[in-house]
C-alpha cells in the first residue's frame, strides 16, 4: 500500500464562481488560479500524486498552459486517477479537510463526496470530507482564502 498526502490553498477574488470539490457553491466570490481553482479536488490529486510518485498537480498541469485554462479541476482529478490505475493502483480511500471561514460548507459536504467517488471511481464511503473553519486566524480566518488538505490511500 502507498499513502499521499496533499495541500493547497487559493485566494479568495471577486469575479469568479466558487468551486470546491466539484461542486459550484454560491458565494460573492471565488478562489483564483489558472484551472478552476479548485483547491479541494487540487489537493486529493496532489494526495495521489504523491502517493504514486507522479510529481505534483504543478508538473502534470502547469500553469500557464493554454490547454489547462478554467479546466474542471474535477477532470484533472479524474486524469490522475488514470495514471495511479496505469501504475497498477487501486485507490482505497480518501480523506479531506477543507478549511474555510466562508461560505458555511457543511451543507455542500455529500455533494463533494459524491463529485470526488464519482470522478475517482469508487464508491462515496471511501471519500471523507469535512468542513473546518480557522477560527479568526491568519489568511483563511480573515475570509482572503481558502485551503484543503487531503491524504489517500493506494493499494496494488
């Protein structure tokens, strides 16, 4: 078995729709980078990146490529998942912390978890999501952005 561990973190921007862990969330502002921004499924592919020594997100969809602008992150995740089974892997579980001081996340949870099994292949009772805030504390308690951490587990 192989265990990845995976993080990321984006801005929070006027101007661009909110997308965690597949899902559109309704907010008045969105997470800036180059893909969706989608810093949820961002770090479960990190998480996989490492755990099948593929590189990270950054390496396999760099920035500044034409063919990666605005794409789902939901489908570089469903990319990644292709490469880890090439590499004769079967993904055992997912684990996620998104940490957000808004909007609330915990009504979007199951969404997240079936967006995530569906595009990973397994069954929702392998995702786990949970919804964290930061208490007040530093870029995320201020409301300037959000972060998510993930880990998996990947069996032969």
């Amino acid at each position: 078995m192989k265990i990845g561990s995976g993080y990321d973190s984006h801005r929070l921007v006027a101007g661009r729709k909110l997308v965690l862990g597949g899902v559109e969330i309704a907010f008045d502002r969105g997470l800036e980078g180059w893909s969706d921004a989608d810093a949820v499924s961002h770090a479960v592919v990190d998480a996989l990146c490492g755990a099948a020594c593929l590189g990270d997100i950054g390496t396999l969809f760099p920035s500044g490529d034409q063919e990666f602008r605005d794409i789902s992150s939901i489908h570089l995740l469903e990319r990644v998942v292709a490469l880890v089974a090439d590499r004769g892997f079967a993904i055992g579980n997912v684990d996620v912390t998104v940490i957000a001081e808004k909007p609330m996340l915990s009504p979007f949870v199951p969404s997240m978890r079936l967006s995530i099994a569906e595009a990973m292949g397994v069954g929702v009772d392998y995702v786990s999501v949970k919804a964290k805030t930061n208490d007040g504390m530093g870029f995320i308690g201020r409301g300037d952005g959000i972060a998510a951490l993930a880990v998996v587990l990947l069996e032969p």
